[in-house]
C-alpha cells in the first residue's frame, strides 16, 4: 500500500513540474499581439517594416494586399516547413497545411523542427510555431493523408472553400515527397481548375525544380512522365544500397526559396514568374522552360480544361503564344550553358513519348520514357481477367477460403 | 530490367482491363472483381508451384487491403502483415505496400513501413496502366523486396523467428 502513496506523491510532484514547465514555455511565448494593419513606418516594433519597403523602393506596387491571400501548403516537410515559415515571416493571409506525418530525430538535418518537437504531427508543431512567429496569420490544419479516398473529397473541398472569404484558395503548393501524393494533388487541382506548384527534391538531394501548373494552359503533371533535372552523375556511380533517399537542408532550403519566390510574384504581380525553373547543385545550372500542355494526357479534366482555354485564349496574346507553343524568343543576356527550347518539330533525342510534346530544355528529361499507344497487342493477347458472371461477394469469399 | 523468375510469374497473373480508381463508383466494382480475379488465380498459380506466399483480403469498398505474406529461410517460416491503401489516383499510381511491424527495423522503407521499391518498379508499372493490378505490385514489389531483406535482417538478427502459438 506504501507503493501506492509513494506513487500518488510522485504524480503530484510531476504535475507540479508540468504546470512549471507549462508556465516557461507561456512566459516565452506570446511575443506580440495581432497588428490588425500593416504600416510602412520603420520603427523596431514593426514587423514589417521591411517588407513594405518594397513598395517605396517600387519592386511591389501593393504589399499589403498579401494579407488577401489564401495558400495552402501540402506536405511540410523539408521543403514545406521552410516554405510556409517563409509565406508567414511575409504576413500572408491565412495558411493551410497538410500532412499526415509526424516530427521525427530523422529529420533534424532539415530546418525548421526542432529536436523537442518530435512526436508531434508535423501541421500541429508548425502552426505552433508559425503563429508564434506571426499571429496574424491564420492557420488552418489538416493531420491526414489526402491520397486516400477518406480523405480526398475534404482536400478538394478545402481548396476550393478554404480562403479567407469562404472561395477558392489563390495558390495550392505542393511540397509532398512522393509521386502519389503529387497526382492526388494534380487530380484535384485539374478537376477544380486551380492553379498550383509542384515543388520536388531528387532522391540524391543535389537537383530540385518547381514547376507552375495552370490547368489547361500548362502541363499537368499527369502530361508526362515526372521531370527530372539531369544531375550528370554516372547511374553506375549512384550508390542506393541501404537507403532510400538522401537529404539536405541546402537544397530542400533553395527549392523553398525558389517556390515562395515565385509565389510571391505570382500573386503580388511582379517581375516574371517562372513556369519550370530546375536546379542542379552539381554544377550550379538553372534550365528553365515552359511546358504545354499534353493533347493526350490521360487525365480527361486536364484535356478538358485544355479545350475551355483554347477557346478563350485568342482573347489575350499571352495565351496566343501559350497555345501557339509558348516560342516566344525568351533572349537572355548570356548564355553560356547553351539552353535553348526544342523545337517540337525537330528530331528528339529522347527514343519516344510524352515528354517530347511537351518541349523540354536541355539538362531536363523525364524519368522514363512511355510507349506510344497504350495497347501492346502482343501483351494484350495475354490473358486478361475473365467477365465471368460472379459477384464481388463471392470473388471475395473465394479468396478468403483459398 | 526483371529477371526470368519474375518475368515467368508475371505471365501468369491475368491483366485487368478497366481503368477505374476508388471514386469511380460501378466501374471500380468491375475493377475489384478483376482485381480479385487476378489474385485468385495468382495465388492458385504459387500454390500449385509450391511457392504460395501471401493471403490478401479487403474492406468492402476495396478500399483498404491487409493480410498476411510469409518468407521462408533456411526452412523456417517467417510471417508479416501486409497492409495498403487504395490511393484515390489508382490504378495510374500503383499501391504502397506496407509491413508496418518493420517500420524502422531497416532503411529500405519509408515511413509508416511502405517498402522502398527499386528505380525499375515504377516505370515498370506505368507502361502497363492500367492492366497491372494488385496481383502484380506483389509480384513485382513485395516479393523481390522479401527475397532481398527479410535474409539481410534474419542474418543481422532483427528479424527473429516465432513459433507459431497454438
């Protein structure tokens, strides 16, 4: 019985110790309270001081206009943390994140989390974070995995309802590091008509790319086989025993940069935004391009948004372009890497598929190749399964009882 | 790219004809008795090889599959549960394979125990949308993957074998 009150005791004394470390941790946090507008004086209390600097020095014409803003991050991870960290050090309006992970030792060669954190699912630890940094953002959760069908439709509803006024957010970023996750996100963006970035990492953590998707007008990412920027390592040379992918904050922090970079110029309308920019660290090459759309994507919301463009692109000479190829002579100053856009006429060098319909630059190929039509008769005279006239029910008991 | 083994096994299994995700209502049905047809007679096929080697089942929807996959070294058995989601993008992205008791036990996995498959895996699966299935991410994902870990991990001791209770 002595046992029983020694253990009372010891809860007591660790509830005390609890509600101590409870109080640090309030006194450290709240730092400042909500700024219900954003001024341009410089003063040291002003948290934005300097980014309405832009205005005066004329890069932005309308900086405060990014409190509007709705963006929803997927994925906050390596690249995701950092880009959402980013979006509320810039006072965006409101953020939702989505992940389905949690904080792990495993990822502290990443930024942003922090060691005390693990355990944590990462959108709770980041809104933590991220409000303490900037309670004027607001923020808004999601801890589940949108691949799956539970999930799925309250994605889409989130993106399409989910903005500060009750619409459409203004930017879906993808920051997932997985090919299924990128096409939940491309099925859901091609069937609401929202634009999005998909945002990516290699495995070997020396090249990364971005990529602007506006259904119909671009590439989906369904156009093609995934992109990826050619590192110019030996495949032979390329060790994978044992591990499945490697990671650096260096590059998972450019590629955040890059992505909220972008961002920012897509929604404040400044200076140009880019459609593909890819990074190899290797040798420090930027290729960038423009990607059209796939007549043949297999995606039928994607070819659908592509017929409700065709139809009002005349309309603005952009769109033109973008329809007539997007081969516009982009001139740079230099350019000693030798980029140029391949003509879609010219001999590929790529063997076949998608990927050359689409236009890649030098230094970018996609992953692998697709053959040309979809029906192999040869395969096809393989056996395919049956039309027998059983039901599901029974199919599935048939399996139970193998 | 695959060898003859895997190249013989994937023979055998039927392909799938309908291109039908989780969301595609009564062609997903269609779907899951093609499905199920395919791993019926995939397993009858190992089971008459003498090389039977996994038991899969599903919810109603066929939404979410589990079961149980088992590896034998050295004449002992060694079991695993086997569990996957059907993602709301198949059959154009196949399914992550899971053995969630692993998790953590190797490197060849990410989170949550879905099994790292080889470069070869994917492309391979997206020549063949949608005529690949179930049946055949096993025979191309977890069957490989078992042949090379489970006696890497047997040898490093941390799978261990457990005699089946009762």
């Amino acid at each position: 019985m002595t046992s029983m009150k020694e253990m009372e005791s010891r809860i007591r004394e660790l509830e005390e110790q609890l509600r101590a470390e409870r109080q640090k941790n309030d006194q450290q946090r709240p730092i400042r309270e909500k700024i219900s507008q954003m001024s341009s004086e410089v003063v040291d209390s002003n948290p934005y001081s300097r980014l309405m600097a832009l205005k005066r020095m004329g890069i932005v014409d309308n900086y405060e206009k990014i409190r509007e803003f709705t963006v929803a991050v997927v994925g906050v991870g390596g690249v995701g943390s950092v880009t959402a960290e980013m979006l509320t050090r810039c006072g965006i309006g409101k953020l939702i994140l989505f992940d389905y992970d949690k904080v792990e030792l495993a990822n502290m060669n990443r930024l942003f989390f922090q060691p005390h954190q693990a355990g944590l699912s990462k959108v709770q630890a980041a809104a933590y974070t991220l409000s303490s940094i900037n309670p004027d953002v607001e923020m808004e959760t999601h801890n589940y995995n949108i691949t799956t069908v539970d999930n799925f439709q309250h994605f889409m509803d989130r993106i399409s309802q989910g903005s500060l006024t009750g619409g459409p957010v203004d930017l879906v970023l993808s920051c997932v590091d997985n090919f299924e996750a990128r096409m939940a996100i491309n099925t859901a963006c091609n069937e609401l008509g929202q634009t999005w970035f998909e945002s990516g990492v290699s495995e070997n953590a020396v090249s990364g790319h971005i990529q602007l998707i506006e259904p119909g007008r671009t590439a989906c990412f369904g156009c093609a086989p995934p992109l990826v920027v050619a590192s110019n390592i030996d495949e032979k040379t390329l060790k994978r025993e044992g591990v499945c992918a490697a990671s650096l904050p260096t590059t998972m922090g450019i590629v955040a940069g890059f992505l909220v970079q972008n961002t920012l110029k897509y929604l404040l309308g400044f200076g140009q935004v880019s459609y593909y920019l890819g990074y190899n660290a290797l040798q420090d090459f930027f290729p960038t391009m423009r990607l059209r759309p796939n007549p043949l994507c297999e995606d039928s919301h994607c070819r659908r948004q592509q017929e409700e463009w065709a139809n009002k692109a005349p309309t603005n000479p952009a769109e033109a372009d973008m329809a007539a190829g997007g081969d516009e002579p982009v001139v740079h100053e230099d350019n000693e890497w030798g980029i140029s856009l391949v003509d879609e006429s010219a001999p590929s060098e790529e063997p076949e598929g998608a990927g050359d319909v689409l236009g890649l630059v030098q230094g970018v190929k996609t992953a692998y190749s697709l053959p040309a039509t979809t029906s192999d008769a040869k395969e096809e005279a393989g056996a395919l399964a049956a039309d027998a006239d059983v039901s599901l029910e029974e199919l599935m008991a048939q399996m139970k009882t193998i | 790219m695959v060898d003859e083994a895997t190249k013989k096994t994937l023979s055998g299994i039927p392909l799938c004809k309908t291109k039908a995700g989780p969301r595609d209502k009564d062609l997903w049905v269609q779907r899951l008795k093609e499905e199920y047809q395919c791993l019926i007679k995939y397993v009858q096929n190992n089971k008459s090889a003498d090389n039977d080697w996994f038991r899969l089942e599903s919810n109603k929807e066929g939404t979410r599959w589990f079961g149980k996959c088992w590896y034998v070294h050295n004449l002992l058995k060694y079991e695993f549960d086997v569990e996957f989601d059907i993602p709301i993008t198949y059959p154009t992205t196949a399914p992550e394979i899971a053995l969630p008791e692993l998790d953590g036990k190797t490197a060849k996995m990410y989170r949550g125990g879905k099994i790292c498959l080889t470069d070869h895996f994917k492309p391979l699966w997206a020549r063949n949308v949608p005529k690949f299935g179930i049946g055949h991410a096993m025979a191309l994902g977890l069957g490989p993957w078992l042949a090379v870990e489970i006696p890497d991990m047997i040898e490093k001791g941390i799978v261990t074998y457990k005699e089946k209770d009762g």
